[in-house]
C-alpha cells in the first residue's frame, strides 16, 4: 500500500506527458531533424528546474522524508565517458523514437514493440555491468 501513492503518481506524470506529447515519435524525430523548438523546450525546461531544485537542496541542506539528509556526491568531470555515454544513449534514442522513460508510457498507451527496446536496454546496462571494470571511468 505504501508504493500506491508512487504508481498515482507516475501515472499522472506519464498521462502528462502524453498529453504535451513528449512521448510522441513524431515530436523526437522533429527535434532530431531541428525542425520544431517543441522537444528541445521541454528539455531545456527540465534541465533548469532541475538545476534550481538540485541548488535548493545543497543550499538549504534539505532531508529525505526519512529524516536522513540527501547527500549529492560531485561528479568526476570526465570528457570521454561523458561523450561516450551521451553518444551512446543519444543513438539508441533516436534508433528507437523514445528515451527510457517515456519507453514506458508508450507501453502503457498501447505501443507494445517498446517492450524489446526496454528489454534491451535492461540488457545493455547488464553487459554494462559486468564490463564496467574494462572501461575508462
């Protein structure tokens, strides 16, 4: 019962997000072509709220509704894995017309073929894992 307030929740935020239609392949492949400011509005919005709530929380030393204090540990700034990374994850967002959340919601609203694409990013963070001590960090 504890996690019902967690999927109401998710489910007003997919339900949202297919209403601005963020989850809409149309709408990515718009963006990835530079033809309309829609996705990258939406990004750039959750990139700066993100940023101002990630400040409140360092500033204002804000605690978890556990009590515990929420510790954000600072990053290795790291050119290749970031470029790396963003490369690989940008080439499987445009192959596939959905980043991993909205995989979900589109699951959700009927699309079923996402289920291979989730599967295989679940798969991709496995190989992932098990061959994370090769890679440069």
């Amino acid at each position: 019962m504890k996690l019902v307030k967690y999927l109401i929740l998710g489910t007003l935020f997919g339900i949202t997000l297919t209403k601005a239609e963020v989850v809409s392949w149309y709408r990515i492949y718009e963006m990835f072509k530079f033809q309309s400011f829609h996705m990258y509005g939406v990004i750039g919005s959750a990139v700066i709220l993100g940023v101002i709530i990630t400040q409140i929380i360092k500033r204002t030393k804000m605690k978890a509704l556990s009590g515990d204090p929420i510790v954000i540990a600072p990053k290795q700034f790291s050119i290749p894995r970031y470029l790396l990374g963003g490369t690989i994850f940008g080439l499987g967002w445009a192959m596939t017309g959905a980043c991993p959340g909205p995989m979900f919601i589109l699951v959700g609203n009927g699309v079923f073929v996402m289920l291979i694409a989730i599967a295989s990013g679940l798969l991709g963070t496995y190989v992932y894992g098990r061959v994370r001590h090769k890679l440069p960090h």
